[in-house]
C-alpha cells in the first residue's frame, strides 16, 4: 500500500521531467524562431515548472511534517 502523500511527490518529479523535456527539446523557439525570445523561451519555462514543483514539494514535506507532529504513538498510549 502506497502511502498518500506518494501521488503528490509523483506530480513534483513529473512537472521537473516536463520541464526538462521542453528544455532538451527547444520546443516554442523551434516552432517559431524569433517569436519566443523575450518571453516564452524554453529556457524560462523550464525554470517555471521547476518553480511549480518545488512549491508542490514544500507543501507535500509541510503536510507531512504536520501530520507528524499531530501524530501520537499508540504504544505510548496504553501506558
């Protein structure tokens, strides 16, 4: 059995693979050379979905560290 917070950790590592696919592969400047200079570039993107999936991170390791702490042994319990 899979722990929950398992999918979130999977979204991260997936947003950092799509970031990189679209660094490797040049995507939007090589469609259209010239248009994505500025703005748009893959370079800027990749750095984008590698800032969306620290966020998912942190808040996967925050909801964690929250459930920890709320967390009571059960051994301790029955003392």
């Amino acid at each position: 059995m899979m722990f929950p917070d398992f999918y979130q950790l999977v979204l991260g590592a997936l947003i950092y693979a799509f970031g990189a696919f679209l660094y490797m592969t040049r995507v939007p400047e090589r469609c259209k050379p010239g248009t994505f200079d500025m703005c748009g570039h893959s370079h800027q993107l990749f750095h984008f979905c590698v800032l969306i999936a620290c966020c998912v991170h942190y808040f996967e390791n925050l909801t964690i560290y929250h459930r920890r702490q709320e967390f009571h042994c059960p051994i301790n319990a029955q003392r």
